[in-house]
C-alpha cells in the first residue's frame, strides 16, 4: 500500500484538490482510501438516529450496515487520539492511501497552499514535504504545480510513490 498526504492550512484547498486527483486514480485502475484528520469533536451520525442513540448512551463501538456501505465509529471516552499508523492498520489494503491532515507524521507529502490564507508555508519546516500545489509561483526549489491543474499533480504522485 503507497502513501501520500496532504498537508496545508484549513481553507487552502485540500479537500477540494484531493477530490479532483481521486477519479484521476481510479481511473487508472488504482483502489484508492483516504484517512482524513478532522479536529475536535465531529460526528458522522445524525441527533436522533438509533446508532447515535446507541453511542451516546456508552456504546464503545457502533458498526452500522446496509447493502451499500458501512461505517464503524469509535468513541474514545478520554483515551487519547491514535496515530496514523494505528489508523492505517485499519485500512483494508489498497493501491494508494491519501492523508489528509497529519502534518506532522513522516509521509511524503503534497503542501496545498494559498497566499489569501494568510499562513506561512510549512516545507521549509517539514522535510516530508515533496512538492507544492499553490494558487501562484512561488520562491522554492521544490516541484511546484497549479492548484488548477490536478493531472500534472496526479502524475507526479504517482510518479513519486512508485504507481506511474
């Protein structure tokens, strides 16, 4: 299994790249997953939906099933937040699995950047980070590519993880 993150400020546009690069994966054929970090408290159920129901009143694990798709939720009751590679044990093998969030484990990474964020950039201060996506040029020795232009980004994604 290849892994590749996603590393960048929130609003700078990694959820919306990483939803163009998928098709541009599985269209070559590529079983593609995703682990996304999100921060705090969130919740993929629904007030009032008996698995909510079911979690909120101490259920450790809540698995719901259909003939479509399933989802396993985990309520950590004050444990603390596993790493990455805990969650990637997880994961049922794949061709590429992207990271979103992390920023700081130790995989090859893609900096999504935008200049109206308002952010500095994180390579100089994470080797892990490969190349960059940003929304104009930028004064680095890194690869660089357009936001606007996801194919050249898949491309060298695969190129770099070994899938080209």
């Amino acid at each position: 299994m290849k892994v590749f993150g996603f590393a960048g400020y929130s609003g700078s546009g990694k959820t919306t790249l990483i939803e163009q690069l998928i098709p541009l994966f599985t269209v070559r054929g590529l079983k593609v997953s995703l682990i996304k970090h999100a921060h705090h408290a969130f919740d993929v159920d629904k007030p009032g939906k008996d698995s909510y129901r079911h979690r909120k009143a101490g259920c450790a694990e809540v698995l719901v099933t259909s003939s479509r798709r399933w989802v396993l939720m985990h309520e950590l009751h004050g444990t603390p937040e596993p790493g990455l590679a805990e969650h990637v044990k997880r994961i049922t093998p794949c061709d590429l699995l992207l990271i979103e969030g992390f920023k700081r484990e130790h995989v090859p990474k893609l900096e999504v950047y935008r200049v109206e964020v308002g952010e500095s950039l994180l390579h100089p201060h994470d080797g892990d980070i490969v190349a960059i996506a940003a929304d104009q040029h930028l004064d680095t020795r890194l690869p660089q590519f357009d936001l606007n232009q996801p194919q050249a980004i898949a491309d060298f994604i695969l190129k770099h993880v070994g899938l080209a």
